[in-house]
C-alpha cells in the first residue's frame, strides 16, 4: 500500500524545481560513480577506458558543483559520459563456439555500439540487434521489476517520477531509481559475456534483426539483474 508521506514527497519533489534539480544531480552523480567503478573494475586498460573515466569524473564534479541549471543540462551530461562509457566497450572480443553448426553474424564476434539500427529502422537501445545489447536489455527489465516490487513494498508510487517524469509509461520513479544500478548490472552482464563462450543456439534472430535470448540464456541474464 503506499504510504501517503513518500507519495507527497515525490510530487512536491517533483513540482518543486530546485529540490527536482537537487535530487536529478544526485541521482545521476551516484549512476556517474558507480560507472566508474565498473570502467576500473571489469574493462581493460585502453585508451578510449580513459577517455571515459575521464568524462564520468568531470561529470562528477559538474554536479556535484551544481554546475547545471536544468534537467537537460543534467542529461546531457549523462549522455556524454554514456557516450565515452559504451564506446570503451566497442571491439572487445566475444567468444563463440560451433561457429560450423551454429553460425554468428561477423558483427557479434565482437561488442559493438550500445545503440542498434539497421533493420529496425532507427538507432534505438531497446531493439537490440547484437547479443551483447540484448542481455543487457533483458538484464535491466528484470532489474526494472525488481525496483518495481521494492518501491511498492516501500509506499512509493512507482508512476510518479521526479527526474523521468515525461515518460509515457507507467514506471516513471522505477526508471528513477534504477539509474544508479545499472552500471552495477552493466559489470555484471560484461563481467559474464566476457568469461562465456557462447553458441549461436543461445540467441533467436528475428527476420527484422531483432536479436532476442533463448529461454536457458535468459535465466541466466535474469539472475544477473536481480543479483545487484
């Protein structure tokens, strides 16, 4: 049941444009942390690895310093430091075994951009078109019910967002909450694709490109998620 306080508090939040502009640093400060902290841990030194921690610690200090007036000031810097971030994964190798048996697209041989288009018709994260982009996808939907479940248990109401409030779905303050631990599944999910050896069986690739989990995969990815 939601408990009147917390539902007050997230549409005075909300409605109120500096404790909106408060809570939207520090939301995205904490992503922009935890960030790093999978760039030093899980990803091999390169140069372009730098190049986004780099961009992740001077977003930091952006917010942090409130040097930011708005909420689209807020996302752009966080998607500059996405940008930075996704790209230092792009050519890490994956392994595929019974490439004779199961054949693989060239392009999934190794990570490529987070963003997928071709086929589906525009660059989007959710259609994903590689492997890689559809565990993660399908790692932060389990995450994303799992957030669900705990904001309810915790009296909030998972429709009203504070920085994601323009969203035309019903889980607004999930996506919210969720930012701060995606670079936790994120770590998760590379850490995994990067010790797997994988078979062309573990994916369904849709006549549009759509590049979808088999059911034993997508155990596995789902317990990833729910893990962090």
């Amino acid at each position: 049941a939601q408990i009147a306080e917390r539902v007050q508090w997230q549409i005075d939040t909300r409605n109120d444009p500096v404790r909106r502009l408060e809570f939207s640093c520090d939301l995205i400060a904490s992503k922009l942390t935890a960030t790093l902290k999978t760039l030093n841990q899980v990803l091999p030194q390169s140069q372009a690895r730098e190049l986004a921690i780099a961009r992740n610690e001077g977003g930091i200090i952006q917010l942090e310093r409130r040097m930011v007036r708005s909420i689209e000031d807020i996302r752009t810097i966080e998607g500059n430091a996405a940008a930075a971030y996704f790209n230092a994964w792009k050519g890490l190798p994956l392994v595929w075994r019974s490439r004779w048996k199961h054949p693989v697209p060239d392009a999934w041989l190794t990570i490529g951009p987070r963003r997928s288009s071709g086929t589906v018709g525009f660059a989007t994260n959710r259609k994903a078109t590689h492997p890689l982009n559809a565990m993660l996808n399908y790692a932060y939907a389990a995450l994303r019910s799992q957030i669900h479940i705990e904001a309810t248990g915790e009296g909030y109401d998972p429709h009203r967002g504070i920085m994601h409030h323009d969203r035309d779905d019903t889980q607004a303050f999930v996506y919210d909450l969720i930012e701060p631990r995606r670079p936790v599944v994120d770590a998760a999910v590379l850490d995994f694709a990067l010790r797997t050896a994988f078979t062309g069986a573990d994916f369904v690739l849709r006549d549009d490109g759509v590049c979808r989990l088999g059911p034993q995969l997508a155990r596995r990815v789902a317990r990833l998620g729910l893990s962090v």
